[in-house]
C-alpha cells in the first residue's frame, strides 16, 4: 500500500477530527432517540430489567476497558524507535479506545429507545462525558507515549512530518 507523510499539524487535526465525528455521531443518536421514543410508557419491562443490569455494567467495562487496553497498547509502543511508529500505534490505540468506549454509549441509547427507561440516557450522559474528556491533543499525546526531548520537539514543529497515512 502507498503511504503520504503527514506534518504534526494535520496529524493532530485528524486526530481531533476522528473525535469529533465519532463525538457528533454519538449526540446525534442520542438526540434522535430522545426525539423519538414514546416516553408515555416503559414498555418491554423484560428488556427493561435485563437492561437495567446489564448497560451499567456495560459502561463500566467499556470505561475500564478502553482505558487498560490502550495502557496496554501504549506500553508495547514505549519499545519503538521510530517516532513515526509510535504515532501510527497511538492513533490505532486511539481508535480502539474510542470504539469500546462508544459500544456501550450506543448500548445505552438503543435500551433507552426501546424502554423509554431515562436510566439509560443516564449511562450514555456519562459515556458521552468520559467521551468528551478524553479528547486528543498534542500534549496528551507527548505525555501518553512519553517522548523523549527531541521527539518532542518534532512533534512541536506544525510542518515536521511525524507520521505517515495510507493512501488508496
């Protein structure tokens, strides 16, 4: 596969781009759902008590579990040399975490959609919260992968090329 460079600055305006894509997308069913659900009644009262357990314990474990994979996978990233490496692992671990974390968001909102139950708008609230805290940047990236002083640097400069993309 062809790949490009990529200057830090459009390496962290994709990164912050991908945030808020999967971010809006997350609002956006939210709100959809919120609009969309007839909350005159809580239907489906089985599937509103197998939900009532199991989307806590599903952000929960997303929570959890996004933040000790990626942990895991910045670890493994601490061995490489190349600082391009190193940023093209960041953004995989990035995109992972993020997925976990938007699985049980979704789980939520569809269980709220289907039982009308604010429980469950209140588990997505707190996905959605996390979600938003856990935005990228450039210093959050210098501290997760611990750069040394000249990677750094590297990083700093908007027109060094730090990383490279995939081109079709």
């Amino acid at each position: 596969m062809k790949t490009q460079p990529q200057t830090s600055k459009a390496y962290f305006k994709n990164l912050t781009m991908l945030h808020g894509v999967l971010l809006v997308a997350q609002i956006a069913f939210f709100t959809a759902a919120f609009f969309f659900t007839d909350r005159s009644t809580v239907s489906n009262e089985e599937l509103n008590s197998l939900f009532t357990y199991l989307a806590p314990v599903l952000v929960f474990a997303g929570i959890a579990g996004s933040n000790l994979l990626f942990r895991k996978q910045l670890a493994k990233l601490m061995g490489t040399a190349e600082l391009k490496a190193k940023l093209g692992g960041y953004l995989s671990s990035l995109v992972i975490k993020y997925a976990l974390l938007e699985m049980p968001a979704m789980l939520s909102i569809v269980a709220y959609f289907i039982t009308a139950n604010y429980l469950f708008l209140g588990t997505a609230v707190v996905v959605l919260i996390v979600f938003i805290l856990d935005r990228p940047s450039m210093g959050k990236a210098v501290a997760d992968l611990q750069l040394s002083v000249a990677e750094r640097q590297k990083v700093e400069n908007p027109n060094e090329e730090v990383a490279e993309v995939n081109v079709r």
